[in-house]
C-alpha cells in the first residue's frame, strides 16, 4: 500500500510540476501589463501648464521668482546639470531635513515629480 501512495505521489508532483512554473510567469505578465497601464494612466493626467505654474510660484517663492536663488539654491537648468534625475526627484519628494525643503510628497504624484525635474533639468515644458 505505501508503494502506491508513493507512486501517487510522484504523479501528483508532476503533474504540479508542470503547472506551477509558468504560474508566476502569467501573473508576472498580468503585473506587468496592469503597470504599465497605470503608469501611462499618470502620464496622461499630468497638468504640464499647472506644473508650470507651480514651479514658477510655489518653487520659486523661496528659490527666486526666476528660480536663480534666494531662500534656497539656484535651481536654474544650468546649475542643475550635475543633478541625476532620480536625486532631484527624491529631494522634491521628501524635501530636506533641517532645511526649509519641505516634502511635496502628499502634493504630487510621481508623474507629476517627474514632469517638474524634467522641466527644471531642461527648462522646457513638455
């Protein structure tokens, strides 16, 4: 009787076998496809003319109403060249401790973050 059992076993183990791996394949694909959706979903809700607004007025309140510096740092396309994307993005996600850098994270999405390092690293609206 155990034989049996044991060979039942072997069968249903192959039988998972061959199921099992491609399981997280196709729901690696659904993720995929359903984030990719999402994220072209955030680009077209970008507001590249309030965004503009809101760098000029909210930014340059304390970066200078021509954002080349008061309050804070110049952060004129020019002065920003040394900047990777990814850390201007973090620093107007999270703002900067001690400073008066506030977060913006409850404010902007991260399209939108995005949409305002692109305008700042080249100055052009998109």
């Amino acid at each position: 009787m155990s034989c049996h059992s044991t060979a039942n076993n072997r069968s249903t183990r192959r039988r998972r076998s061959h199921f099992w791996p491609r399981w997280p394949v196709n729901r690696l694909f659904a993720y995929l496809f359903l984030a990719s959706a999402a994220i072209a979903g955030d680009r077209a809700d970008v507001d590249g003319p309030a965004l503009e607004r809101l760098v000029k007025q909210d930014c340059g309140s304390c970066h200078g109403l021509t954002l080349k510096g008061g309050l804070g740092p110049d952060i004129q396309p020019s002065s920003l060249a040394h900047h990777d994307p990814e850390t201007l993005g973090t620093i107007i996600l999270d703002g900067i401790p001690g400073t008066a850098m506030p977060p913006w994270r409850p404010l902007l999405t991260k399209a939108e973050v995005e949409w305002v390092v692109t305008y700042l690293l080249t100055g052009v609206a998109e």
